[in-house]
C-alpha cells in the first residue's frame, strides 16, 4: 500500500507546480480511487523498490523545520528515527 501510494505520490509531485496544486492532484487522486486506502484492496506495486542507502549515505532527513532545518532523520543501519 506505501510503494503504491508513494508512486502516484511522485507522479502528482512532478505534476503540481505548487504545494496547493498538490492539495489538489491528491485530494483528486483519493476521490478518484486511485490511492490505496484499504489493506482489503486487491491492487499491488510491482514497479522498482526504492534502495536502502547503506555506508555513508545510511541516514535521509525526514524533517525540516520552517527555516529548512534538519529536526529528524532515519538511521537505516539502525532502524531508529532520531534527532
């Protein structure tokens, strides 16, 4: 359900010109069916899977704050969220 729905995530992305655009492609995409919101849905993601950084490259940011500061990253040698 997350691969799918962070594929056409991406592809809306490319779309959307703005964050309101955005709002807009997604709400459209969730209306529309084309999200996955139940684990009874049927629909699975056969494209690439993402690679897990390794080495140096083992930890991603997952949070800005408003002055584009890095708040929280994700470990993948350890599988923690820390900041």
């Amino acid at each position: 359900m997350d691969l799918w729905n962070n594929a056409v995530g991406r592809k809306l992305g490319l779309k959307a010109s703005n964050n309101q655009d955005l709002l807009e492609l997604v709400k459209k995409a969730l209306t529309e069916g084309e999200l996955i919101i139940s684990l009874d849905d049927p629909r699975k993601f056969t494209g690439p899977l993402p690679t897990i950084p390794s080495g140096h490259n083992s930890v991603i940011v997952l949070k800005e704050d408003g002055r584009g500061v890095n708040e929280y990253f994700y470990d993948f040698a350890t599988s923690r969220v820390i900041t």
